[in-house]
C-alpha cells in the first residue's frame, strides 16, 4: 500500500500547521460522551508542540449541520481537548462544517482556512474517505504531511489486504448490508470464514449475493416489539414467530461464533449482532466482544457500534487495533484509495 509522507520528517519548529483531526465526537447534554477520538488525536498535536511549532490550528467537523448549529459547535471539544493537553499554541477552530464549502471542496474555503499557517498535517484518518476542503483543498495550498494516527491506521488496517496468518475470519452484522457489502466482497473473498449477525444475517437469510457462503445464526433472541422491555423468546433463525423481530443472535449461535473466533489467527470484525445497546439484546455482541479479545493472534475492530462495545465492555487493551475510522477503514477495506490520503505525497 501506498504511505504517505510522515509528520515526522516535517520540520516544523517556529512554523504554524494546520492539522485537520477527525474529532467528530458523540456528544450528550452539550458535553463529549467518548472522547476516544481525541485522545486518539494527542500524539500527533504532542509532536508537534514539542518540536517547537509556534502555533497548532486544529481543525474538524462535527456532526452533519446544514449551516451554522450551536448544538454542534467545537466548544465541547475544545474544552475537553484543553483537559488532556492544556497548551496555549493550540487553537481549534470552529465546526468546519458550519462552512457551506467544507463539503463543497470550495477552494475558497481551503484558502480562509490555510491563511497563516506554513504547513498541513491530515490526521483524520475517519474522515480521509471525504473529499472535502479541510481534508484534500488545503493539501493543494501547503505543503502536506499525514499524522501519526493516520498512519498508525493504514498501517494496522493495511495488514489485513495483505498476507494475514490463517485461519482469517471476518466478523459483520449491525443494519446496513449495502454498506458493507463492499468489504465482504473484498475481505470475505479472502477469509477463511465469514461471520454474518444481526440485521444483516436476515438480509442474507434468503439470498446471499455474495460469491461465497456465510456462516449466520442458528438461533436469534426475538422481541414482540422493537422496545427494550419487549417480551423475549428464543427461536430458531428462520423461525421466527409471526410479528417479533430478531434482536440479537441466540445462545447457540453465541457458542457457535466464538468458538470459531477463538481459533482464528486473523480476525476483522465490524458491526454489532444485535441491539446491544438495550440490555437484554446486548448478548450476543458482548460474545463476540470477548471472543476477539480472546483471540491469540491479529485483531481488529472498526465502525463506531462495535468499538463502542469494545470500550464499553473494557475490552480495548486485548484488541489489537481498535480503529477511530468508521465509513473510512470499510472503504480502506473495500481496496479503494482515500481521497484525504492520496492527495498528501508519498513517503519517501
Ligand atoms: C465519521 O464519524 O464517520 C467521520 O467523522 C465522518 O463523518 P461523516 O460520515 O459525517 O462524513
Ligand atoms: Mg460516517
């Protein structure tokens, strides 16, 4: 895989830089409710305060405004960015997004944005797969450098589309299949096994499109509503009773999945097996959860639902990489090149 040129060979003492992080957080009563996305973005911002730049801009979009939205302003951020590392160089600037030619690609846009600085440094790794002016038009007007995250991120990621230790199994569910189709096609090809749970398994149930067979549940956890305190049954997969819905993968497929994980070597897993954000739903993710973490080999886990349960259930340090990106490390996987990335030089 192609790398970009590292913030590390930037000289950047006495400089101003611009760095875009990708620290579009969940936010809960006007705070951050998980700030692992800016702690992720610490070591980059460290760097570069401690070889003497002068000034830090840190830029990101949060959320998906249309227009200016004071429930999605930096200020969150920027107040807790300022806990983790209090320093008077740096400065974040507002929701990139407030600005109609964030989205746009506006070179305008770019240009408001670069006015001052002396170089750009892209360490939005979950935001690399947008081409937008804060992620490719400054990379036009500075001289361009990827940040350590970034590059910690097509490193771990770009592991898995090369030559992986066997058994390799690749773990999905959560609701979308269209979304993630492109990385079962790509990845699932060259997995051993393929996992398929929740909303997505019923999607395959009846026709699997892809050019490979699927390993899906055997039993699901029914609701008679789709409410946390709805009634629960277990019932076979393609059993269902008439009017529940399936909410998280059953006991049997429990056992079954984490028994084939446990013996994997390489596993990529993304998307949950149920709505494991209600309690009597969460089972069949946790299952999951701590069978990769069990795993005695390479693991990784993207997409925002299944880090958060991996964080959630304390599980991060047994997991090999838990990647900040979401729609960015499935279209990595997919085997597509993202715009943020590409347009920053290649290392040399
Ligand atoms: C994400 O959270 O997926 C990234 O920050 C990108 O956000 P977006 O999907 O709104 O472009
Ligand atoms: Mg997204």
């Amino acid at each position: 895989m192609r790398l970009p040129r590292s913030v590390r060979e930037a000289d950047v003492g006495g400089t101003t830089v611009l760095v875009r992080a990708d620290l579009n957080v969940p936010l809960e009563d006007g705070e951050v409710a998980d700030d692992t996305r800016i702690r992720a973005a610490l070591p980059t911002l460290e760097l570069l305060l401690g070889r003497g730049a002068a000034h830090v801009r840190v830029c990101s979009h949060l959320g998906r405004p249309q227009g200016e939205d004071p429930a999605l302003t930096m200020e969150p951020v920027r107040a807790r960015l300022s806990e983790l590392l209090p320093d008077e160089r740096i400065e974040v600037l507002e929701n990139t997004r407030f600005q109609p030619g964030e989205t746009k690609n506006d070179p305008e846009f770019a240009q408001q944005l670069v006015e001052g600085c002396d170089l750009f440094v892209n360490d939005a790794f979950g935001s690399a797969h947008r081409a937008h002016a804060s992620t490719v038009g400054v990379a036009d007007l500075l001289p361009a450098y990827a940040g350590l995250l970034l590059l910690a991120e097509l490193e771990h990621l770009g592991r898995l589309l090369g030559d992986v230790e066997r058994p390799f199994l690749l773990v999905t569910g959560g609701a979308k299949v269209e979304d993630k189709l492109g990385v079962l096609q790509n990845l699932g090809g060259r997995a051993d096994e393929v996992i398929v749970g929740g909303k997505m398994a019923e999607e395959l149930r009846d026709e699997n499109p892809l050019p490979f067979e699927v390993v899906l549940p055997t039993d699901v956890v029914a609701a008679s509503e789709f409410a946390e305190t709805a009634q629960t049954q277990i019932a076979p997969f393609d059993g269902l009773p008439d009017g529940w819905l399936g909410l998280d993968v059953g006991p049997d497929s429990r056992a079954d999945f984490a028994r084939r994980i446990r013996a994997a070597k390489t596993v990529f897993w993304n998307g949950p097996m149920g709505v494991f954000e209600w309690e009597p739903f969460a089972g069949g993710t946790k299952a999951v959860a701590e069978a990769v973490a069990d795993v005695d080999g390479y693991t990784v886990v993207g997409g925002g639902d299944s880090v958060r349960a991996v964080n959630e259930l304390g599980l991060d340090e047994r997991i090999s990489w838990v990647s900040t990106g979401g729609g960015a490390s499935l279209e990595l996987l997919e085997g597509k090149e993202l715009p943020g990335v590409v347009v920053i030089p290649e290392a040399a």
